[in-house]
C-alpha cells in the first residue's frame, strides 16, 4: 500500500516534499516514481529512483526543479519540489514495480497510491 501526503495550495516559486509512505511489502525492492495528472489530461510520468537510490531519472518539464529521494529505512520516497509553476498543478501520485531497470511508462508500474493535490496559484 502507498500513501501520498505532502500536497497543498502554494504560490508560484514556493517549493513543497511530498512523500510517499509504503506498507505491506518489500520496499527496498521496488523501483518507485511519481506521476501527475491533471484534469482533463493524461497521466504524465514526474520522476524515478531505483531501489537503490542510485539511479533516477526525470521528466525535462521538472529537470532541475523537482528531485526524487528514498529512505529505505522509514519505507519512503519523497519528491522535492522548488520553483514551482502554475502548471505543476496536479494531482500526484507515487507507484512502484519490481522490474528490472526503473522505467517512465505508468503501464509498467504495479502499485498505486490514491494521490495528493498540488495547487500552484500565479
């Protein structure tokens, strides 16, 4: 199980850490990722790390701004946002999969959380 939290209404520029808090598995497993999606359009792949933390990967709307972290020990992934931007409103959403190598395509991922709103006001 994946629980979002985190989330809120801030201004453009504000930065907010969202987490993403697992149970009832091996977290030190999975590859995790975040995703967004806001109304009306698909579900968009944010970032991932791998199990280990070693490797991650984003989307170039947030290279540079948002950066995704793990603790293996408390069983949670985090995305730091900075700078961020009206259209980084969204709902988020962490997933995870036990695949081989971290990948950006939702269809891969086999566990979902529910999602936190993200609210960025200009």
């Amino acid at each position: 199980q994946l629980t979002e939290s985190g989330g809120g209404l801030v201004q453009a520029g504000d930065s907010l850490r969202l987490s993403c808090a697992a149970s009832g598995g091996p977290f030190s497993r999975y590859h995790m990722g975040w995703f967004r999606q806001a109304p009306g359009k698909e579900r968009e792949f944010v970032a991932t790390i791998s199990w280990s933390g070693g490797a991650t990967n984003y989307a170039d709307s947030v290279k540079g701004r948002f950066t995704i972290s793990r603790d293996n020990a408390k069983n949670t992934a985090y995305l730091q946002m900075n700078s961020l931007r009206p259209e980084d409103t969204a709902v988020y959403l962490c997933a995870a999969h036990g695949r081989t190598t971290i990948v950006n395509d939702p269809e891969k991922y086999n566990y979902w959380g529910q999602g936190t709103q993200v609210t960025v006001s200009s």
